[in-house]
C-alpha cells in the first residue's frame, strides 16, 4: 500500500531523512520508532507532500506520488493524523468529524463507525473541542481520520501524553479498524508497548536512515529496540 524507496526529505536544503526504502502491505501494520530529532515526522509529512522531497520516489497503491500534493495523495484513500494536533477548537465535536467526512455520503452512519470504541465521543458531539480533554482530542483526531473509511491511515504519535485507559482504548479502535476495512496502518511512535501492540512489523529510525527493522510478535523487539534508543 506504502512504498518509499532511497527516500530523502527534509526542509528547503536542509537534509533529515537518507535513503530510506520502506514498505507497509496492503492490510499492515508497522510502526516506525526512534529518539526525538531522529527524522520520524518529517519522514511523514514528506509522504504526505508537506515536508520536500529530496529524491527518492513514495508509491501508494502502486502510484507513484513523489511530485503528489497533499489534497491528490488525500484523495487516494489516505487518512493523516499530524503530531501538532488539527482540531478546530472553537467547533463543536460534531463539526469536526464532519470535515474529515464531505465526501461520505451518508454521514451519521460514518460518524457512528468512527467514534465505535469512543463512546465518550458520541456523548459530546455538541461540546466545542476547545473544552475537551488531551485525551479526548486525540481520540476525535483518531475518529476524523476514520470517518472516510481511509485504505491507508498515517500516524504521529498519537499516544503521546495519553493516560493508560486512554492509551488502550486507542489502540484497541486500530486494531478493530484494520480487522474491519482491512485498511493498512503507518505509525510513528515513541510508546514501544504502544506501538508493538498494534504493528505486524517495526522499524527504527536514527539519525534519519533505518537502523533495524523486526517482527514486532519476537520476544527479543524490545530489547532490539531499547538499544537504539539509549544510544
């Protein structure tokens, strides 16, 4: 679903990201690991057409998106949840899943998708988003990202700063998600029981080049992880 091959990115002539190839199947998961400063969201945001390309090709579904803007690579089927989040404060939270759903035909049956998993959700949808809690807000970016049943759902950090229900719930709505619309999953993560709890496969990323890569099910993950991240 998600290939990039000797991917570089970064911001005007600044380099971050070298010569990294990847791939996330149709119906994966992998999550991408790595210290803070390591490349990992401007990996992202180059996949997605905000951070520059800098040779190197991204492929989703087959297509090639490399000189794709970010509206054109949207319209494939991809969902992107940023790490800076992009609710609407002073919109109820209703309103807010109704941006991520205008193209969806009949759209409480979609929201009613989305927010399965979420119920505190669907007890505030007239609340402004501004008064919820961080918890709450990442699980409405979560559910706005779901809501047009997305083939490829694209992840920064989303447990971050997540208390351990919380954290849970989240993760238990991905992989509901993917059992039901078979929908591949790219995240990025700091949180390792986080990230290997919903990923099929891991990567780490150091110093903008992947270092490792695994079976996220293999008992010695942690271990192999760790290593990288107290270097």
């Amino acid at each position: 679903m998600l290939t990039c091959d000797r991917l570089g990115a970064g911001y005007g002539k600044v380099q971050i990201v070298w010569d990294l190839s990847l791939r996330v199947g149709p119906g994966e998961c992998v999550a991408l690991v790595g210290k803070n400063g390591m490349g990992k969201s401007t990996l992202l945001k180059a996949i997605m057409g905000v951070a520059t390309r800098q040779g190197g090709t991204v492929s989703i579904a087959e297509r090639d998106v490399s000189a794709a803007r970010t509206h054109e690579i949207v319209r494939l089927g991809v969902a992107y949840v940023a790490q800076d989040e992009a609710s609407f404060e002073d919109m109820t939270v209703d309103e807010n899943l109704r941006l991520g759903a205008l193209r969806v035909p009949d759209y409480a049956r979609a929201r009613d998708a989305a927010i399965a998993g979420f119920p505190i959700l669907g007890e505030r949808l007239g609340q402004r988003v501004g008064t919820l809690s961080g918890g709450q807000r990442k699980m409405l970016l979560v559910a706005r990202a779901l809501i047009a049943s997305p083939k490829l759902v694209i992840l920064d950090e989303v447990s971050e700063g997540l208390q351990p229900s919380v954290r849970d719930a989240l993760a238990e709505r991905l992989l509901d998600y993917r059992r039901t619309s078979a929908a591949s999953i790219f995240i990025v993560e700091q949180n390792l029981q986080f990230a290997l709890r919903v990923a099929d496969r891991f990567a780490v990323l150091n110093g903008g080049r992947i270092v490792e890569e695994g079976d996220a099910a293999d008992a010695q993950a942690p271990a192999l992880i760790e290593r990288h991240m107290t270097l």
